[in-house]
C-alpha cells in the first residue's frame, strides 16, 4: 500500500469510530461542480494576436502562465488551462476583438483571423476546450468536463455595415456581437458619447434604422445582442427594438461607479420585462471609480448585490473582461479566483440579499443559458413565421467620407 493511501485509510477508520464528521460545511462555490460557471467576456484571443501573432505553436496554454518568464510580465495576461481548472470555470465566451483603428479598413479579415485562431486553440486543447454554440452545447461541454468554448464578435465595426457579414459571423460560430466597441459605427454611438470629455461625441443619438436592422437580423438569426459598450441612448432603442432578451457580456453598475461603460439604473429596470442579463465586469477601474488602486472583490460584490437588487437575481451574471484589462482587484487576480466570489456571497452577511443555492447557481450560469435559449427560442418562432433575412443596404450617406476601401457601389443603397 502506497504510503498516502494507508495515511488515508487510518484517518477515515479514525473518523468513522470517534465520530468525527467528514462532511465539511457546504461552500457557495459548491455550485460550480452542479452547474457551469459562464463568463460573459474573455480577451484571451487578443493577447495571442498582440504577443504571438495568433501563431500557437509558441504559446503553452497548459502552462501556468504567472511563472512563464514572457507572459509573467504581460499586464493584461489572466488566464490558461491550470488556473481556469483551478477556477473551475464551465463556459467562457472567446472573443473575437480587434481596434476601432480597423474600421473601414481590413476589420473584417481581422476579425476572421480571430475567431481561427480561438477555433484552433479549442481544437488545440481537446481534453479542456469544447466548442459550443448552442445553450444545450454548454451542457454538453460540461456534462464531459470541458470548458463549453463559445465565440463571440466585440463591436459593430467588425462587420463593415453589412448584414451579409453578419450572417457569416453567426455561420462562423459568433453567437454574440457587441453593437459597438470604443467607436461609433455608421449606425450607431459608442458609450464615449455619454462621457462629455470623452471627445467622441453622438453622431446619431441611438441606432440608426439601419442599427435597428443589424439588432432584427440578430433576432432572426438566433445572435445574442451585446450592449456592452453602447451608448445608453444605443441600449434604450436595441431593447426596444429586439424580440428577444439581450445581455450586457461584461458591464458593471454605474450608480456605484459613474463609468460609462457601466449600466444605469433606467437599463438595469428594464432588465425584468426584456428578460435579459448583465454580466458584471471585473476591470479595478469599472468596479471602484474612487480609487482603482484600492479594487477588491468586495467591489464586485457590491456591484453584483446592486444589479441584483434594481434588476432582479434573474438578471445578472459573470464578464470578468479578464485578458482585456490590465488591473484586476485583490481576491480576483486572475481565473483561478472566481470560487472566492461565490463563498463570499454565501455568507450572507447583514444588510445583503440572501443567496440561497439555487440563487447562486443563476449567477453562475443558468441566467446566461435561460437568455440564451430564449434567443434560440425566438430564431426559431421567427424562421417558422417565415421571416426572410434582411436585405437592406447601409445608406451610401451614412458612411461619410470613410469609402476608401469601396469599390463596389452595389454594397450601399443610393440614399
Ligand atoms: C506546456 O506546459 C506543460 C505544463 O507546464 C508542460 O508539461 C509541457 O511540456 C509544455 N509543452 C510544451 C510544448 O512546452
Ligand atoms: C500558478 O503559479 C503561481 C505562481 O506564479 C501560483 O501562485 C499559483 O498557485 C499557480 N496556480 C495554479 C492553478 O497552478
Ligand atoms: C447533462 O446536461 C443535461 C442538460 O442538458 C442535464 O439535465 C443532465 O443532468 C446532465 N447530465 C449529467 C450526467 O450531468
Ligand atoms: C420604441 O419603438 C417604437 C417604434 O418601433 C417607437 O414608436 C417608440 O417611441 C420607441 N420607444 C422608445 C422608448 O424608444
Ligand atoms: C489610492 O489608493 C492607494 C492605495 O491605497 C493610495 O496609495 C493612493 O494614495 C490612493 N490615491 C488616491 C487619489 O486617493
Ligand atoms: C468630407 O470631406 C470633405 C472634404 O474634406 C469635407 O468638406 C466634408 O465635411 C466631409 N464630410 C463628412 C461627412 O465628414
């Protein structure tokens, strides 16, 4: 008998006569073995582009990255296989990001470089990664111990102003687009233009009709709408124009921290009716606006306790943003850390909501998988009302002087 095995053996016949209870106290982070912990938001992908050139073959995601000598001093570097076991994450969004910078130039093959790159490292890492496009997709991965792998498009100028990219990206396995990142689009504001010295104001107060277009062909195709990063006037006309609830893949709440990438409390009250979902960002600048220096997870804690009280248990989740930013607060270092999150809200400590199990398990992820399957639920109700695709052209006045890369007038209407 191996030495381990016989210490083992005398400790469990030890416990079994004297009494001694082998049971120890349930943890909040118990949840995470019942059900899988979805993060909204995850900048891996982009990391791998700005460091290795999306070439995998210098990368070692089964390496614990914190003690690798590159990546160690790479600020914005969170995340790989050990610590995320560690963390016992279910399911993670993968995103497919790349600048503003790119937008009306090569945005669009970026981004495709991008989502072959996050389906290379998936195929890459088969006994961790599994990827996924569906709710039922993220049981699956989870019921076989891998990390349900899902992709997911960061803002509109990723798809050139045209609904046929769209549909390509959903046909590519995006299952979420962010309306916008840092940037306005031809057809809708960025969240910049709530922050007046921001110095990129509104030029469209909302969604254009052609914006309201790009949220319906989401419906129709069963693409969750993102509005992380909009402008709040962008949030107020894609719920109401979208049949189907939308998510917020990695905001916090702006009443504890006035950012305008934060959600407001009218947004957060809207949240029942649309039945959609916030997922709360990590970032030490979104969550402590006093001090970023001084985040910790009790800051996260006070955001998800918000969002929860304004918006309902059913309506918030996790979007670390980890890989994306370059400061995490203390008790949530990196990907390793989530299940602090959830023992700590099991406390239940005076003056805060009680999270019951069952509460805990929609933060985790079954609110993300409801709001997912309602999307898929209203693809499907559209497809057999027999709803078309959407056929329209961006009006040739939207787009400016920014026709550099146009060759083809056929791609824009005369309007
Ligand atoms: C990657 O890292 C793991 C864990 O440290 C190690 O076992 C493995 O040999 C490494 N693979 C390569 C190709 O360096
Ligand atoms: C990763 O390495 C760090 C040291 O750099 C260590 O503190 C941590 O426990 C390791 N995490 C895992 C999951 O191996
Ligand atoms: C696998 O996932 C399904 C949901 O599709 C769940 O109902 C079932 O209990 C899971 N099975 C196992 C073995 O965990
Ligand atoms: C919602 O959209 C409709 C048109 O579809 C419009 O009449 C109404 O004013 C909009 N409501 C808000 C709150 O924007
Ligand atoms: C922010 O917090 C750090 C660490 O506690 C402290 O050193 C610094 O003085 C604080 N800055 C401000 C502006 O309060
Ligand atoms: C386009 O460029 C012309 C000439 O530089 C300028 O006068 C005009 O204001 C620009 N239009 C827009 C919409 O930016």
């Amino acid at each position: 008998m191996r030495a381990e095995a016989f210490v083992l053996t005398w400790l469990v016949v030890a416990a079994v006569v004297t009494g001694f209870p082998i049971r120890r106290k349930a943890r909040g982070s118990d949840v995470l073995y019942t059900v899988p912990l979805i993060d909204g938001h995850n900048d891996l992908p982009y990391n791998l582009r700005s460091h290795v050139k999306n070439q995998l073959a210098n990368f070692n995601f089964s390496a614990n990255l914190s003690s690798d000598p590159y990546w160690s001093k790479v600020q914005t570097s969170f995340t790989d296989l050990p610590r995320l076991r560690a963390g016992r994450l279910g399911a993670q969004f993968w995103v497919a990001f790349v600048g503003c910078s790119s937008q009306f130039k090569d945005a669009v093959e970026e981004t495709m470089e991008q989502i072959d790159v996050i389906k290379r490292l998936i195929r890459a890492y088969p006994d961790d990664l599994q990827y996924a496009t569906s709710a039922q997709g993220i049981w699956d991965a989870f019921n076989r111990s891998r990390i349900a792998s899902l992709i997911a498009v960061e803002g509109g100028h990723s798809l050139d102003n045209r609904l046929a990219v769209l549909r390509l990206m959903y046909e590519l396995g995006a299952r979420y687009v962010s309306l916008t990142h840092s940037c306005n689009t031809p057809w809708g504001d960025s969240s910049p233009a709530d922050s007046p010295d921001s110095g990129i104001p509104a030029e469209h107060n909302g969604l254009t009709e052609y914006g309201t277009l790009m949220v319906k062909e989401m419906n129709r195709l069963g693409m969750m709408v993102d509005l992380s990063h909009v402008s709040h006037a962008v949030m107020v006309d894609a719920i109401n124009v979208s049949v189907a609830p939308v998510v917020f893949s990695h905001s916090s709440a702006f009443a504890i921290c006035n950012h305008h990438r934060n959600v407001r409390d009218d947004i957060l009250q809207l949240m029942p009716q649309n039945g959609g979902i916030v997922m709360v960002n990590f970032y030490s600048g979104y969550v402590n606006c006093r001090n970023a220096t001084e985040a910790s997870l009790e800051d996260v804690v006070a955001h998800i306790n918000y969002i929860r009280t304004v918006a309902g248990v059913d309506h918030v989740g996790i979007g670390s943003d980890y890989d994306g930013i370059e400061a995490t607060p203390v008790g949530l270092e990196d990907v390793s850390k989530y299940p602090n999150l959830f023992d700590r809200l099991a406390e239940n400590r005076p003056g805060e909501p009680t999270w019951t199990s069952e509460d805990l398990e929609k933060l985790a992820g079954l609110n993300l998988i409801r709001v997912f399957g309602e999307v898929e639920k209203v693809r499907d109700r559209l497809a057999a009302e027999g709803l078309k695709p959407y056929e329209d052209l961006l009006p040739r006045a939207d787009l400016g002087n920014n026709t550099g890369c146009i060759t083809d007038a056929y791609s824009f209407s005369r309007a």
